[in-house]
C-alpha cells in the first residue's frame, strides 16, 4: 500500500530571489490526518546561466517512518540530467519522479533525506510545483498466522530494463502469541523471474544468493524479530523478460527443518469438542484391541517412532535389571505412583520420549523408579508382591531426573511456549517421597523440555543430525547421544567429533558408547540404556494403576503451569476439563466408575486434551540464546576437535572487574590478517560496541556513543579466521 504526502498549490508559497542567483522555496507541509503524514519539503535552487543545480530535503515530521520514499513534482523549462542521493525513476513531459536509492529510502520520525540534481533551463524562475512525496505503507494482511513470520513484498519502480520494490519483515504479533513470540531465522527465501542486483536497508547491503529463479537472502545481525520487530528491504533488478514476478517469500527458522516428531493414533473421527451424545465409539475405534491386545516389545530407544499399541501407555516393571545400577547388584523397576506414570506419559503423548527411557534416566538419576534389595541407611521401605524392598530415592531441588537450576533456565529461554517468565526451578522439579506429590508430573515434563532443547539443538546445527540416525549401525546411537549430552553437556558430546571428523567411523559403530566414550559420569549412559532395554523387553509386570478424576485434576492444576501465558485462555481451558471429564466418565464405567486406566485410557485422555491445547504441540525453541547457540556453533574451536594451527581452545574469557564497573576480556594470541573482530551485540542481535581484539581488552559497559548501555542480555561475540566463540552477559541497572 502507498501512503502519499500531497504538498501542492493550497499552501502558500514563498519565493525570495537573493543577490548570488540562488532562490530559495520556503517550507510546505501537509497536516497529519488519514493516511497522509506531517512532512517538510525545503529546496534551494542555483542558476549559471542556462545550468542550474538543485538542492532538495525532505524532513519527516510525523511520528511513523517514511518507507521508500519517492518524490514527483512538475518543473517547467527545466531539464534534469543528472541525480545524486538518489535516482531519476521516470520524466513525463515536465514532471518528474525520484525515488530513494536503497540505503537512504527509510526516513525515521524527524530525521530528513537530502538529494540533489541538476541540469539546464530556459527560465530561471520557474520552480518545482504540485509536488507530491510518496511512502510505502506495508500492511500485513488480515488473517496472516501468528506463528509465522510475515513477509510483504511490492515492486515500487520498474522501466523497461530493472526495477525496484520493497519486502516488509515483520512479528506480526503485538503481544503473545503461541510458537510467534520470537522468530529467529537462517534466511528469507523467495522466487523470481528476475535478476536480483542488490538487497539493501538503511543498515546496509543485505547478503544474498540466486540459483535460477531461487533467491536467499541473509539477514545477519537483523535476523531476530521479537514482538512487534520489523525490517524493511529494498530490492532491486534487472529485468529478463515483461513481467517482474517475486512472490513465495518465506523464512527458514533457527530450528532443523527435518526435526521429527511421530505421529501416533488420534481419536476416531466421529470425536469433535463438545460432542452432545458422547459415547465410547467416540472415543476407542476398536474395543477388543483397544482392551484385549496383548504387549508388545517395545522398539523405541529414546523416542518411540512405531508404538507397538498405540492407546496403551507400556511400562514395564523388570523384577531384575541385568546390570550395576548405581552401585547396586540387585535392583527392580517399580513405578512408585499413578502420578509418576502420568508425567511419564505425558511425555510420550506430547515429546514422543520413550516412557521406559524416562524411567530408566529417572533412576540412574535418584532412584526415580528404583528399588533395592538392602537397606542402605537412606531408604524407604515398600512392598512388592509380599516382599520388602528399599527404595532409595535421593531427594533435592534438582528433582527425580537431575535438571539443574542452569538448565532449567535456559530451557525457560528456549521454550517461552511451554515455561513463562516467572516460572520457578524448584515449583516445577523438587519432590518429596510422598506419591501424591504434583511435581512427580510436572518434574518429568520439565525433564522432558530439556531432552527436547538438546535433540531440537542437535538438529539445527549443520551437522545432519537426522540423517545420521537413519544411517547409524547402532539402534543406540541416539538416545546413547542426547542422553550422554543431558548428562555431560551437548558440547562435550561434539567435541567426539561423531557427526563430522569421525563420522564415518561413527556411522558404522555398532556400539557407539564404547567406542566413543560416551559412558558419561558413573557408567551413566550404559545404566539408562540397559534398564531401558530391559523395560522394553518385560511383557510379563506391565504397569496399571486406577487414575481417580482427582488425579486428573492435580494433573491439569500442574500443566497449567506449562500453559500460563492464557493461551488457551481460561474459557477454552474450562471447555476442556469439562470435554476430559465426559471421555473421563465414559472410559470409567468399564471400570465399575469410580476410576480410569492408566495403561489403557490414560493416552486416551490426553488426546481429548490435545484437540484444545494450542497448534503446533511441538513449537520452535526461539529467543535469542537460541539463535546465538545455534548460529555460532563451529566444530573448529570445540575442545578435542581443532584444525592444525588453530589457537588455543577458547579465544576469549571474560572477568568483571572487581568494581562491577567494567568487564575484561582477555583474549588468545592472533595472526595478523587472520580479520580478528571483536563486538558486543545487544538482545536483538544489534552491534553494541566494536572492540579491537588485544590481548586485555576493557568493555566499560557502554555503547558506541559512549553511553552505559540498559540493563538486559549481551552477548560478546570474537571471531579469528574460522574460529568463533560467543559469551553471553547479563547487565544489571
């Protein structure tokens, strides 16, 4: 849409002709109103003769930026030859159009362009009349997705042989909005039958790359678009045939594109919310396997692709695990409480995680699921089957499955969708060995959250993650991966060098763990992949329990907390329980009516739940740690995986100085010529302060203009040759 600046004949017009030849048109403006904005138009005008030369300024008075701005005007006895500042677009007769040159064609509120041109007349009083500015008004159209970044484009020029248009980046959303928080993203991507010249902003020239008809253009540092952020590119080209034709424009985000995340059954399709004659045919497609089919050897290592019965939540409870298990020679799995089960199952249903995974990480961990023989000082005593057993269960902050408070902070950063600003470590993990304690849910959810940030972060670095797996010897290969990086750290994980140095050797391993020393702390990664083993193989104890609509209710008091930005609001929230409560019933009366299934109606529930929870149910981990994570990610300065010649394992360390005045980065030794940088960029991905690399260099805690920069999130980014390392820093006010 253009929006158009009307300076014409209703204002007055004052002309004063001075001594030296040079005349002089006093302001015009229009007031703001509509769709028109406040603006100021001065020139000054200088004759030799039969040349003249003409000094325009265009001054932005309104409160909106002015987005490639065009000027047309009507100048008798006048001939333009040439332009500076800016481009001569067309000449009809005697007016004229000129129109920005890409780097100048954004006027913020009360900033002002300059241009000027010149060339020869006939009549040197003649001046510039019905003089009209016009703006780029990009609108995003109604209806456009909220979780998806929008993209406008509108060719603005064109003659025979080029043209010019503009593209509007935009988070169309103002406020939350689920998975449209935050977009980070690789690249825009487009179609044309064209050939891009140049892609520019008022920031500067924007990297591009075309193959045929395909365009990609890197953004850089503008790639963040929190709510409300926009960017605005101007394009420009040469013309291959008639038509100028750009359209598919779409973002590729900071995640992998090819992350998987199976799908299992759904409800039958005759189910819909708020069915008035609900019964059992809505809810169970086929009764008898429904009920009646018997286990199945579970084949999902880490996730489950394939469930062997997709209604059934399929714990098994070994009686023997048949390795050590924290020091122990005799342990059993035994889930403790139907609360346990329904964490554990949640993250199967929503994360796709392997429930029998989940236990074994969950004892290896604390003795989550675990239970002894002896009586180690610490334990509490339960019967099993008649017999006495000891369940050791080591309780703290960090919670049944070890999430740290680190951790779970930056999943809180990662996934604002699933864990709000005020969201609290200890609320969501700590637990007690009372069963009914609501955190066994919402411990193994938040558990869940962080095996998710690692898959989702190993996918989206360029190391093609998922096509590893599908080639791995080993069936292990994955969960030995994400699990040794829960445990160790992802990067101690690629520091192995198993995706790229030794990825042939990797890919034909048929035991991963061994041959890469990913046992991890205390026989860590072994542990979990042999109870997991044995829990998929045990068809014998497979786990049930009677799920009261209590139990439902402590389970969605806790997902709530998951939930708490009010998307759903709390009228579709309410609809839900309500829709859950009715299946609830239904499934309850094969039960005598008091009571549900864990094993065989509890995934069931949770599908009911589904239909009113927010679309997509895996959202893109966003923000800006994530974009920086993943962006920066290179194999060259990873310790254990270094290039011939490459210096050192870090280049930089940072100190606060004693004060709290001021940081010290010391920095590796570097090459001349090696184009060492070193710059702070703020949350938004923008340039804070450039620092000369040295080997002490003092970040005072200001900006380029010698201001302290607000309190928030930097990040401070060295760059030597092929080696890159970024440090994020909080600032205080």
């Amino acid at each position: 849409m253009k929006r158009t600046l009307f300076l014409g004949m209703s204002l007055c017009l004052f002309l004063q002709v001075q001594a030296q030849g040079m005349a002089s048109g006093a302001d015009r403006s229009v007031p703001a109103g509509g769709d028109s904005v406040v603006a100021t138009v001065r020139y000054v005008i200088s004759h030799q003769g039969q040349n003249f030369d003409a000094e325009f300024t265009i001054i932005n008075d309104g409160t909106d930026p002015i987005l490639f701005w065009d000027i047309g005007f009507d100048w008798d006895n006048h001939r333009i030859a040439s332009v500076w500042n800016a481009r001569l677009d067309s000449v009809i007769g005697n007016h004229y159009r000129i129109i920005n040159v890409g780097w100048n064609s954004t006027i913020q509120p009360g900033d002002s362009v300059q241009f000027g041109c010149a060339g020869t007349c006939t009549d040197t009083s003649s001046v510039p009349e019905n003089i009209v500015v016009t703006g780029f008004d990009p609108v995003i159209p109604p209806g456009w997705p909220r979780d998806e970044l929008a993209v406008v484009y509108e060719t603005l020029a064109e003659n025979d042989s080029t043209f010019t248009g503009m593209a509007l980046v935009a988070n169309p959303n103002e406020r939350y909005a689920w998975n449209g928080w935050f977009f980070g993203v690789k690249s825009i991507r487009f179609r044309t039958d064209t050939e891009i010249a140049r892609v520019t902003n008022p920031n500067g020239a924007i990297g591009f790359e075309q193959q045929g008809d395909r365009v990609e253009v890197d953004l850089g540092w503008q790639s963040l678009f929190p709510l409300g952020a926009r960017l605005n590119l101007t394009i420009e080209g040469r013309k291959l045939g008639q038509s100028v034709v750009l359209d598919s424009f779409h973002a590729r985000y900071v995640r992998g594109e090819n992350i998987r995340y199976p799908h299992y059954a759904s409800l039958p399709p005759s189910w819909y919310p708020g069915k008035p004659d609900l019964c059992l045919a809505d809810l169970v497609s086929d009764t008898f396997s429904y009920y009646h089919a018997p286990p199945q050897p579970v084949t999902g290592k880490l996730i489950i692709y394939q469930p062997g019965n997709p209604t059934q939540l399929q714990l098994g409870q070994v009686d023997s695990v048949p390795y050590r298990v924290n020091m122990e020679n005799a342990a059993r799995i035994w889930i403790p409480s139907r609360l346990v089960a329904m964490g554990i199952g949640w993250t199967c249903e929503f994360f796709k995680l392997n429930p029998n995974y989940m236990c074994g990480l969950g004892t290896k961990e604390n003795w989550a699921t675990g239970v002894i023989r002896e009586n180690n000082g610490h334990s509490t005593p339960v019967v099993i089957e008649g017999d006495t057993w000891y369940w050791p269960l080591v309780t703290h902050r960090d919670g049944p499955y070890q999430q740290e408070i680190g951790n779970f902070n930056d999943c809180k950063s990662v996934f604002p969708d699933f864990l709000p600003p005020d969201a609290n470590h200890d609320d969501y993990t700590a637990i007690t060995p009372d069963f009914n304690h609501p955190n066994w849910i919402s411990s193994a959810i938040s558990c869940a959250i962080s095996l998710t940030v690692t898959r989702e972060f190993l996918n989206a670095i360029p190391v093609n993650y998922t096509a590893f797996m599908d080639s791995a010897a080993d069936p292990w290969a994955e969960m030995a991966c994400v699990t040794f990086a829960y445990n160790r750290g992802v990067w101690n994980l690629l520091a192995r060098g198993i995706f790229e140095t030794h990825r042939d050797s990797a890919l034909r391993s048929t035991d991963i763990i061994r041959d890469f020393g990913l046992g991890g702390y205390a026989d860590h990664v072994p542990t979990v992949k042999a109870i997991t083993d044995a829990m998929n193989r045990d068809l014998h104890d497979v786990y049930d329990a009677a799920i009261t609509w209590q139990d439902m209710g402590i389970l969605f008091a806790k997902l709530r907390t998951f939930y708490g930005r009010e998307v759903p609001p709390d009228s579709v929230w309410n609809r839900m329980i309500w829709d859950v409560h009715r299946a609830f019933d239904i499934l309850a009366e094969r039960w005598g009516g008091t009571h549900a299934s864990c094993r065989y109606d509890y995934l069931t529930l949770l599908r009911v739940a589904k239909e009113y929870l927010p679309a997509p149910h895996n959202p893109r981990p966003t923000g800006a740690d994530w974009y920086y994570w993943v962006t920066n990610y290179n194999p060259v300065c990873i310790i254990g995986n270094r290039k011939p010649g490459d210096v050192g394992t870090r280049l930089m360390q940072i100190r606060p100085s004693v004060t709290g005045t001021q940081l010290d980065i010391l920095c590796a030794p570097v090459s001349p010529g090696t184009g060492a940088e070193l710059r702070i960029y703020d949350a938004a991905g923008r340039v804070v302060r450039n620092l000369g690399p040295g080997r002490t260099v003092v970040w005072d805690i200001r900006d380029e203009t010698g201001r302290r920069v607000p309190g928030g999130t930097y990040f401070i980014r060295m760059k030597t040759g092929t080696c890159l390392q970024v440090e994020k820093v909080v600032v205080t006010e």
